[in-house]
C-alpha cells in the first residue's frame, strides 16, 4: 500500500473535523432571511451548520501542543519524525446576510500590526469604496455580474450573495510576537461575540478564515530534518454553502462531522524534498493550492499581509 506524501499528511492534519449540526429555521434569528442555504438542500424547513465557537475549540490543543504531523525523511522513507506546528490566525472575514443589529466600532491597534474590525451598518461595498488596493472589500452589490471563486475551481457567486461585513480580522505582526490562535481568538471575542454565536450557515460564501503554521519542534529531537523550518498558510471557507465535504463521525458518535480541507494554500521556507516527494503529485498539488488563494483574495478584493509575506519573490 502507497504511503501518502508528507504534504498530503500535513493538509489532513490541518482540516478541522467538526460537528455538523442540524436545526429547523427558527434557531437563527431572522429567519430564513438570515441564513444561506445549500444549494442541494433537500429539506427547506432545516438547516444544517456548524458552530463557530466548535472551530475556534478544535484548534484549542494544537494552540496549546502543537499540531502533530507524521513526516518521512526524504533520504530515508523509513525514518518517521514527528513535526509540530503552532497554529496562529492570520486572517478571517465574517459576511453576513443581514446587517449587524448592535454598533460595535471597528478597533485597528497599529501598536500590535494587527487589524480588527466590526461592522454593524453599510453594505461591505459603500464602507470601502475608494479605499485602494489595500481594502478588503467584496464585488460592489450593484455588480451582478461579479462573482467569487468557490474554492473549487469555479466562479459563480454573485455579488449580492456576499452579505454585509461583520467581522475581519488581520494580522501583521511576526510570528514570535504573536499568540496561538485559540488564543487569540478568545481575546477578540470579548470585544466581539459574533465569533462565538454565529453558525456557518449564517455565513455568506464569501467568508473564509486563514490559518499561518509555524513549526516549533520535532520528535525524536536528534533527527537531522532537512526541510522541517518549513511554515504553511491555509485557507478555509467557513460557510455551509462550500462544506460539501460531510461524512459520519466516529464509531462512538451517531452524528455527521464536516471537514474544512485548506481550498487554498502559500508556503514558506520550502527546502529539500520533505514536502515535495520527489516523483508525486506534490509540485502540482501545491501550484493549484497556491493559485487557489491567490485567485480567492483577488475575488473578495483581500490584502492579505501573511500571504504577501509568504509569496514575495526574494524569500522562495
């Protein structure tokens, strides 16, 4: 039986497995004005989400541990090292279908390089329009004909379809200043609930989140990693529109879990053969995951400092 790469074990390893809950459209408040739902949704009357505040837990040991990727040595297949990786958030966009109902003013603290912002009025167009190359505005809602990359390969969502912005959040700071993403994300939820309350089928398609992976260690600490100071970038879409990738859970869980796999992908510190098994599918596994988030961020009009700093030609 074929082993599978090294980065094929390390993006299974990133893809959060979840709860994938069900609920009749009371739950959410507005509904069903409030909520997108799958376009294959055979029942009207339910939704199917998963909660926020469930990925924000599921990175919770590997913020505390690291995330645990069986690798093998490029030289030696049968040397297996375990490499760990501190996951920060690197960046996260929240689009709602109906305006935020309470004033919360956006915060940008330039002291930290981070950027936090919360809406509560104004389509995500009209807040940053005219703001420049830097802005994280979506296609203007008078733009039908606009549309945002789905994470599959295909366009197709139009403009009206990408909601009101409640939440962004970018980082700018270098990793060792940083704090792990659980974190950092029960920081920014005192000043901003909605990161614990919404659901993704609250979620318009164009809400993502990105997660920077920093190796920290690797055991056994004796081996000689050729290639183990590499650091990862994934993209994730946090809606239920995209979560196409549902199974049953665990024997012991009569539920279904959904798996957010990185749609999208940038590297850094990529040396030597350790992730890009020499003969595989690696190389061109990870061009189309880089073109993928190149190609999100220039849909939703993102600037994305993490990805910028991964891709700028004198650091490859």
């Amino acid at each position: 039986m074929k082993s599978s790469s090294n980065l094929e074990a390390f993006l299974q390893a990133a893809t959060p497995l979840l709860p994938w809950r069900s609920a009749t459209m009371e739950r959410f408040q507005g509904a069903p004005s409030s909520v997108w739902q799958q376009p294959d949704g055979k029942n009207k009357d339910a939704v199917e989400y998963f909660a926020l505040s469930d990925l924000w837990e599921h990175y919770a040991e590997s913020s505390a541990y690291g995330l645990a990727v069986p690798v093998r040595d490029a030289g030696d297949r049968a040397v297996v090292t375990t490499q760990h990786f501190v996951p920060y958030l690197s960046a996260v966009q929240l689009y709602t279908a109906t305006k935020p109902t309470s004033h919360s003013l956006g915060a940008t603290s330039r002291s930290t390089g981070s950027e936090t912002d919360s809406w509560s009025d104004d389509s995500v167009a009209d807040r940053f329009a005219g703001s420049g190359s830097s802005s994280w505005d979506a296609a203007s809602d008078e733009d039908d004909s606009s549309s945002t990359y789905d994470g599959n390969g295909s366009t197709g969502v139009s403009a009206k379809q990408s909601g009101y912005l409640n939440f962004q959040y970018r980082e700018w700071d270098s990793p060792y200043e940083r704090v792990p993403l659980a974190h950092k994300v029960a920081e920014l939820a005192h000043d901003y609930p909605c990161l614990m309350s919404l659901s993704s089928a609250e979620l318009s398609p164009s809400s993502w989140m990105s997660v920077a992976w920093y190796p920290i260690y690797h055991i056994p600490a004796y081996v000689n990693l050729k290639g183990s100071s590499a650091c990862f970038l994934t993209y994730h879409s946090i809606s239920s529109v995209f979560q196409d990738n549902i199974h049953n859970g665990p024997e012991h869980d009569d539920g279904e879990i959904a798996a957010l796999s990185p749609f999208g992908l940038a590297t850094y510190r990529m040396q030597g053969d350790l992730w890009r098994r020499p003969g595989s599918s690696d190389p061109r596994r990870l061009s189309e995951l880089h073109w993928a988030a190149s190609s999100w961020l220039k849909q939703v009009g993102a600037h994305h400092p993490d990805f910028t700093f991964f891709t700028s030609s004198h650091r490859q």
